[in-house]
C-alpha cells in the first residue's frame, strides 16, 4: 500500500475524491511499515486543521477527544 502519491503538499488543493483514499488507506490499516500509516494520520490530522469539511465523514479515524481545560 502506499501513501496518497499525488500529494503536492499543498492541502488547499485536496479533493474531496483524495481524502476518500486517504481515509479509506487508514481504514484497511495495511502499509509496508507504521511509518507510512503514521504518515497518512498525520496529513490527515492536517486536513482536518486546515479544512474540516472534507474530513467530516472521517472524524473518527482521528480519535480527536474534546479536553476540559478548566
């Protein structure tokens, strides 16, 4: 399995057809190494900072728990 190869580096640019992928690589959880799963969390982590949106359906891959801070 490899990791989203079309990726410029430019988040801006993603589609919503690429985050699909990229959601569904983490899903199967079948890489060559933690590394490149560890990659595709991390450029997902950064999509859903920069937009959202299009990680919406995906959330829980992110395992992002709300903290109190009080």
């Amino acid at each position: 399995m490899t990791t989203l190869s079309t990726f410029s580096g430019d988040i801006s640019k993603l589609t919503a057809a690429e985050v699909e992928q990229l959601a569904a690589r983490l899903e199967l959880d079948d890489y060559a190494s933690p590394f490149e799963g560890l990659q595709d969390w991390h450029l997902l982590r950064a999509i859903a900072f920069q937009r959202p949106e299009l990680i919406e359906p995906f959330i829980h891959l992110l395992d992002i728990q709300a903290y109190d801070e009080a």
